[in-house]
C-alpha cells in the first residue's frame, strides 16, 4: 500500500454557519463549501452536503481501494504492468489504477 500523504484520517464533516466542513483526525480544517449569496437552501446547499460527504469520505476510499491492489499495482489478472503499458487491463481495473493515480496527484487536467 502506498502511503498517503493527505491529512490523516479519518475526516470527518462538521457544521459552521451555513456551511459544511470538512475536518481531519486532529480536527484541523481540510475543506470548506461556503454557502453563497444566492444558493437557494433546496438545491446548492443539499449538493454542498453531498460533496462534503464524499470529500470526508476519501482518506477511506483511499486506503481501501488502495488495500485491494495485487502485487504490481493493479487490481486484474493483467499483472502489474502500469497503466497503459498493458492493453489487458479490465476496464475496472484502468479506472481504478486511474483513480488511485489522480488521488496521489500523479494526473494532470
């Protein structure tokens, strides 16, 4: 398993004025959605919750997408060739090397 070097885990949301936060095992502040002028409190503001969610949600994801890698680095049969170098990768398999790879910023836009 990679290490990761994002605040530790586990995160957690907790609530400001309007506001959700997203916070770190030691309650350090990771994220914040303001609530703006003009989000209306049915739409943008459920969605900021959602995101909070999942945003809190990542150091888990991580670590457990991260625990289900074979030896090599991927999650198939294919081996553990990196991803591109070998066109036998599942389509679940590239998306999650994929996502592990953008998650320890080794993506670029």
């Amino acid at each position: 398993m990679t290490e990761s070097k994002c605040s530790r885990g586990p995160w957690q949301v907790t609530w400001g004025f309007f506001s959700p936060k997203i916070r770190d095992a030691n309650g350090d502040l990771v994220a914040e959605d303001i609530y703006g002028v003009g989000d209306t409190v049915d739409s943008e503001y459920e969605c900021k919750i959602a995101n909070a969610h999942l945003l809190a949600a990542a150091p888990d994801l991580l670590k457990a997408l991260d625990a289900h890698r074979q030896p090599g680095g991927c999650f198939c049969e294919a081996g553990g060739a990196p991803l591109g170098h070998n066109p036998s990768h599942s389509p679940e398999c590239a998306a999650a090397m994929y996502a592990l790879a953008k998650a320890r910023g080794e993506v670029t836009p």
